[in-house]
C-alpha cells in the first residue's frame, strides 16, 4: 500500500495533508510564503522610496511644511505605538507557542488595538493636512506638487498595510481561540506585523524627519 493509500484509509483530513508536500527548505510551507512575500513587498517599498528620494533630491523647490507640533510630535507618537505593538505580537507568539491561548489572544487583542490607533492617529494627520489645502496634486506652500503625490502615497500604502494587518490579526486571534488555528498561525502572522513595523522605522525620517521646518527648499 502507497503512503497516499494509507493516508485515505486513514480518512480525509490526513489525505489532505498528505496532498501537501513538504517543503525542501526544511520551513513551514506557510511560513516560507510569508517569507517571499515580505522580500517581494520589502522590494516594492524599497523601489518607491528610492524614487522619493530621487524625486526629492531633484526638485528645486521642494516643500519642507512639518513643524514640530503637531506634525513631528505626532509622528513619534505613531512611531511608539507601532513599536509597542511589535512587542505586544512578541509576548503573544511566546504564549501561543507555549499553549497559553487565553494570554496569546489576549496580546493579538491588544496588538490588533494598537494597530488601529495607528490607523487612527494617521488619518487624523490626513484629514487636517486635507483641511490645510493639500492633496496629491496640490501643494498649499506653492512649492512642487510631488510633495503631496509621494506622501499620500507612500503613507497610504503602509497605512493599507497596517489595516490589513490589523484585520489579519483579528481574525486569527478568534480563530486561535477557538482552536482553528495553531501557534504556527500566530507566529507568521508576527512575521507580517514586524515587517509592517520595520517598513515604518524607513518611512518616518525619511518622509518625515527630513521634510520637518517650514518653507521651502
């Protein structure tokens, strides 16, 4: 009898894992998807913060509009959240991988609430800088309307990111809770939400920090 045999004489849950082959990395399989798509998606933000930076570099009349309050302070405390967060998903895998599912789900709990004040704490930013004339191709200071293109860009994408991550951690923690999911499920999603977190520590000096003070350069 062929191991696919036995494994449909045992009955359809180890036939549907017996589908699967394993993985000649010696990685999860799930674990390794995470994995590429992090380098496909750490690339993708890698090209367009180049651009920006290009983009930045070029332009005469660069608009530098973010003073320290609120913008900058604002920003820091964006930047404390999400690093909060990143330790909240630690605790959460370190109890999921010791079977301590109440505690785990408790941390994804909190690690899903800090997301959202991200989530929040940026719209916020968005909706006043809106309020303040700006947009992706309007610049109120006169200066080059890339300004508004790149920010509401790259900050939209990462904020799309954290979103996703957020819903993402919301649903596995139900789903650990009740035993659908195992501790394999908590870790890989860790692995998005660092990567999220890692991204941001790129985004806030470069879209931030060097844009702080007023006018024009």
């Amino acid at each position: 009898m062929t191991q696919s045999e036995m494994a449909l004489a045992m009955g359809p849950e180890a036939a549907h894992e017996e589908s699967h082959e394993q993985s000649p990395f010696g990685i999860q399989s799930r674990k390794l998807v995470m994995w590429l798509f992090i380098i496909a998606d750490a690339a993708t933000f890698g090209a367009i913060l180049f651009g920006y930076g290009y983009l930045r570099a070029g332009s005469p009349n660069w608009s530098r509009p973010f003073a320290f309050m609120p913008t900058i302070l604002n920003g820091m405390v964006m930047t404390a959240v999400l690093l909060t967060s990143s330790l909240t998903m630690l605790f959460a895998v370190a109890a999921a991988q010791a079977d301590r599912r109440e505690s785990s789900v408790r941390w994804l709990g909190l690690t899903a609430l800090l997301g959202a004040a991200f989530a929040g704490l940026h719209l916020r930013e968005w909706f006043k800088m809106f309020a303040e004339g700006w947009s992706t191709s309007t610049n109120p200071l006169g200066g080059s309307a890339l300004f508004g293109g790149t920010f509401f860009s790259i900050t939209g994408l990462h904020l799309l990111h954290v979103t996703a991550g957020v819903v993402a951690l919301t649903v596995i923690a139900i789903g650990f809770r009740r035993g659908r999911f195992d501790a394999a499920h908590v870790e890989t999603t860790g692995l998005y939400w660092h990567f999220v977190d890692v991204v941001w520590m790129f985004v806030f000096p470069l879209v931030y920090l060097m844009n702080a003070r007023g006018g024009i350069s």
